[in-house]
C-alpha cells in the first residue's frame, strides 16, 4: 500500500471535498482517498500496481482542478 499527499491549491470548500473524494475512492486500486481543506492537500491510500499516480491527478484534474507538477 503506498500513501502519497497530492497538494490542490484551489481546494477551499466541502463542495471540492465532495468532487475530489468523490472521484478518486471508486478507482479500482484506492483504499482511501481524503481531502484536508485547511491545507489543500489530497491524502490517497493506493496500490501501485493497480492505480497509477498519474490515475490520480487525472482524475482530479477531470473535477476540473489544476494539479502542479
Ligand atoms: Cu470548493
């Protein structure tokens, strides 16, 4: 199991909580996915061999957010 915290600047409110939780934890692969708003940062629990890290920010990036390499 890999943990990896992905920062997403323009999270700031439950709707972005809901949106990103939303469509990373139905990945197959993902364990848990939990959006910390205070911080703008993504914490996943993931196995690498079933979803990439590239998964990940696509999907997030498909809610419509901007993830900096
Ligand atoms: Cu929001």
């Amino acid at each position: 199991m890999t943990t990896e915290t992905i920062s997403v600047p323009e999270i700031h409110c439950d709707h972005c909580k809901t949106s990103i939780e939303g469509a990373l934890n139905p990945l197959e692969g993902v364990a848990q996915a939990t959006v910390d708003i205070p911080s703008r940062h993504v914490t996943v629990m993931y196995e690498s061999d079933l979803v990439s890290h590239e998964q990940l920010v696509r999907a997030i990036e498909d809610q419509g957010y901007d993830v900096p390499a």
